[in-house]
C-alpha cells in the first residue's frame, strides 16, 4: 500500500508530510486542524505562517478545504486517496489480534454461519459496518439435484453444493411433470453434470440443445427443460446476497449522522443493488480496494470509504467481504483486518471442501 515518495509527486515532501500529519489528526480526532497542531506535531521548524502558505497550496491542488466554521482544514477524498497510496504505511496485525480472527472464524457449520461470523468479527473490530458477500454458487460445484413436483405446474428443486451447501428454489415449469418423469429428469442430470459448476451445466445444456431434438431421446428432452428453468444467465446478481452486521455503528459519525442520511444509506442496504454490484467489482481484483467517497460510483456511499478484499477457496475466488465506514477512517488499521480476515475466511472454506 505504501510506496516511497516520488521526484514526480504532485506536491513537495514537506507538504507531503503536513498533509501526512492533518489526515491523521483528522482521522483521531475529527476536528478541523490548524497550522500551530501541524507545525507541533509535523516535527518541522516551521512558522505559523509558513504552514498556512503550505496549506494554502494544498487547497488549491484540491488535497485539503477549510469547512466555513473553522480556521483549521480537513482532508477531500483526493486528499484521503493521496495518503492511502504513497503515505500510509499499513502494519501487519499484532499476533494477539490475528489469533482472535483465526478463533473467531474457526466455527460454524454452514458458509451462512461462516460468513455472518465474518461480518460481525469485522464489525465489532473496527467499530464500523461489516459486510460479507455469500459464496457464489457459480464457483461451486454441483453434487446433488432433486425435484419434487409442487401443485400448478410447480416444482421444488434441491441443489447440493460441494456436498455440503444445500439451496432450495421454486421453478415455474410449463407443463405438469409426473413425479416419475422428474425423478428420471434429475438421475439424468446427476449422472451427466455432477462436478461441474452451475454455469458449467448451463453451458453443456445449450451445448446439447444443438443436437437435434431427434438426436435426443425424450429423458433428456425432459431432464433439460426442467433445468432450463433451474439454471441463471451469466453476470447476474440474481440470488446473490450479502450478511451486514453493524451498520448501526456508523450513526455514531458526526459526518454520517444526519437522519436523512442514515435512511437514505439504510435503504440502499435494504435493497442490496448497488452494494452488490460495488462488492461484485472486487470479485476480479487482488488483494485489498480501497474505494473513498465518489469512487464507488453510488451517490449513496459519497462519505464513505468501503474497504474490499476478495476471498475464495482452492477453486477460485467465491465472495467478497468488507467494511463500509466514513471516509475518516483509521484505513492503517483497517486495511490489515480486512486483508487477514478474507484469507482466514477462505481458509475456513476450504477446509470443509
């Protein structure tokens, strides 16, 4: 995360360092900082006078603004962005705390359990809202299929997933299935598609759809229809979902804690969407993302930072978890937690693989 000062920076290494000093003042204490803190605690000679003339400049280059009320400044998401990628320098996790994480997260029988483990462990360490994307089944594989016919053209489908995670879904079929007919549908399916991912499936049906019918005898006709309406179109959140633990933290910070906006961010919680399709974007990433205010592209999280890491098992990556808070955040602490937590977390799944 960190990375030495450059000879192309933007802004000089004595700015560097005042600004090094307001981010974190700012981030402890919430204040506004003016320049006789940032003379003291920057550990430089400088005047009164000389540091407001750095932070004139500073403002100007839109890195710090000065809030009406108060002659100190306070850092802008360009600020916050300037700090997290050439001024921050992340530690790992004392021994203490990443054996808490790796107990914590030793438990559970289920990924549900696992994962709201995780949200809460994320929460109730760093005092903000902690948020774990479920395992996407896309990347799991298929073990078991049952159906078991329901009243008006409607059958209960029984996934297995990696011969643990069982999910149940309704299908709106356009015809009646005899019970028979549906047991034959899933020994079919089991027999051709058991180990392969569901996108898998999906792909070797339309594989076989362009066989001709006659080419096919009518099990397979059955089995396929059925699964038809079973199997999701690709890239879709459809049937994603997360666990939030702690979003009630975030009313505890003056620059979240306006009614207005706590309803408005409750409700993007509520409706999932746009979260979703934000965590979804750290699917493909490495490691750690960090997204400060308008970077995540939702009008929503414009005072938050959302700290994103990946996790997956030996099979790919399959989630994604992470912490949303204000964009005054301890990003030196959080950023090790999040990073230990999603390869805890992978490594808990894979063991029960």
């Amino acid at each position: 995360m960190h990375q030495d000062a450059r000879d192309d920076s933007p802004i000089s290494e004595r700015a560097q360092l005042l600004l090094k000093v307001l981010v974190e003042n700012y981030i402890r204490d919430g204040q506004p900082v003016g320049s006789r803190i940032l003379s003291r605690d920057s550990g430089l000679n400088l005047s009164s006078a000389t540091v407001r003339n750095v932070m004139a400049d500073l403002e100007e280059a839109g890195f710090v603004t000065s809030p009406h009320t108060s002659a100190g400044r306070i850092p802008t998401p360009k600020g916050y962005r300037f700090f997290v990628d050439t001024l921050l320098r992340v530690r790992p996790l004392a021994d203490a705390a990443a054996d808490d994480i790796r107990r914590r997260l030793g438990r559970g029988d289920d990924s549900r359990t696992l994962m709201s483990a995780a949200s809460q462990l994320l929460s109730s360490i760093t005092q903000m809202a902690g948020v774990v994307t479920l395992p996407s089944t896309q990347a799991a594989s298929v073990t078991q299929i049952e159906f078991l016919p329901l009243s008006e053209n409607r059958v209960l489908a029984i996934l297995v997933f990696d011969d643990r995670e069982v999910q149940n879904r309704i299908l709106q079929l356009d015809r009646p299935y005899p019970p028979e007919q549906l047991r034959r549908a899933a020994v079919l399916l089991n027999e051709q598609f058991r180990g392969r991912t569901l996108e898998q499936v999906r792909q070797a049906i339309l594989d076989e759809l362009s066989e001709t019918r006659e080419r096919l005898n009518q099990g397979m006709v059955d089995a396929i229809s059925v699964a038809q309406q079973l199997l999701p179109q690709p890239a879709s959140n459809s049937g994603r979902e997360y666990v939030l633990a702690g979003e009630t933290n975030l009313m505890g910070f003056a620059e979240l804690s306006s009614v207005d906006k706590l309803k408005r961010l409750f409700e993007a919680f509520n409706e999932q969407r746009d979260l979703l399709n934000l965590l979804d974007s750290s699917l493909q990433g490495q490691g750690v993302q960090i997204f400060i205010g308008q970077e995540s592209g939702y009008q929503i999280l414009d005072d938050c930072s959302v700290i994103t890491a990946p996790y997956g098992t030996d099979a790919g990556t399959v989630g994604v978890i992470g912490v949303i808070g204000p964009t005054r955040m301890a990003y030196e602490r959080v950023i090790p937690v999040v990073d230990l937590t999603a390869k805890v977390l992978g490594a808990a799944l894979n063991s029960r693989r």
